[in-house]
C-alpha cells in the first residue's frame, strides 16, 4: 500500500461525530469516556445511512451561485485592503489623476504652511520666557550676567514689536 491511501491517524468527524475507522474503514462512532468514567463502546454505523445532523439544507443552482459570488463575511463595499493599494500605484496615472495628486500634494503643504503662521500676536509671548534678574542679596554670577543680556534683548525685541507707527 502507499503512503497516500492510508486513512488519518485522527480521523475527522462529522457534526454528528461520525468518523472512518483507520483500521477496517468503516464508519463508526469512536468509543467515548462518560463523566463517571465508564467507557461507550464503538458503534458501527450502516453503509448509506445519513443522521439528521449530517444533512445539508439543499441549495437551488442560483443560491449556491450566488453564496460563491458573495464576499465574505465582513466585507465592506468600496474598502480596498492597504495592500491593494499599493499594487495599483504601479499602474501608470492619467492626466487627471496626476493633476489630482498635485493638488493634494499643494493643499498639505498649505495646511503645513498656515500651521506654521500664528493666528494671535499674542501667543509670541507664550513661547518665550523672561529670565530673572538676580536679587540684591546675590553676587553676580557669569550665568547670571549671561542672563541678565539675554533678558535685556529679549525686552528690548518685545518693545520694537509693541513700538505703535
């Protein structure tokens, strides 16, 4: 015998559990332990006999048509997988579609754009921050000296802004 007519090891049931026994190929119910332990013992089922559990609802040709032509389970209509998406773009673009991409290119950079313009002259002071000046009971210090320059320019840049022409 070949490989390839031996039946499985674990045979696969039906719903209602009927399997092929590998070694007589019969149709049985294997033996089975109950919850007390015990065991069922096999039991053969005859040749062309069906349990209710096993019979298919029947199917006209055009149901069975259309259950093949439907899409599976799930599916949203005009969704095209991430994947698919990329497989078009090797497709050459029309003239419309490249004019299209152009403008969707320029509208982001737009968006960007106006991203990068404050709406309010106001929230220029929220960014910046004004550096302490050291109290009268410190030394000075480098950093303090550094700062106090740094917090003298920063004043002077916010008077020019407020200067009124």
């Amino acid at each position: 015998m070949s490989k390839s007519s031996l039946p499985p090891i674990d045979p696969t049931k039906t719903a209602s559990g009927i399997a092929l026994d590998p070694q007589t190929l019969e149709r049985v119910i294997p033996e089975s332990r109950r919850s007390d332990g015990s065991v069922r013992k096999q039991l053969k089922i005859r040749p062309g006999f069906t349990p209710q559990e096993d019979v298919r609802r029947f199917r006209g040709t055009k149901q069975t048509q259309a259950d093949a032509n439907a899409p599976p389970k799930g599916h949203i209509i005009g969704w095209i997988p991430p994947s698919s998406k990329e497989a078009d773009s090797s497709k050459p673009l029309s003239k419309s579609a490249k004019k299209n991409a152009k403008r969707r290119e320029k509208k982001v950079s737009d968006k960007k754009a106006d991203e990068l313009v404050k709406d309010n002259w106001e929230d220029d002071d929220d960014d910046e921050t004004i550096a302490v000046a050291p109290q009268k009971n410190e030394a000075p210090t480098k950093t303090n000296g550094a700062q106090s320059t740094d917090a003298a320019e920063s004043l002077s840049s916010k008077m020019e802004k407020l200067d009124v022409r």
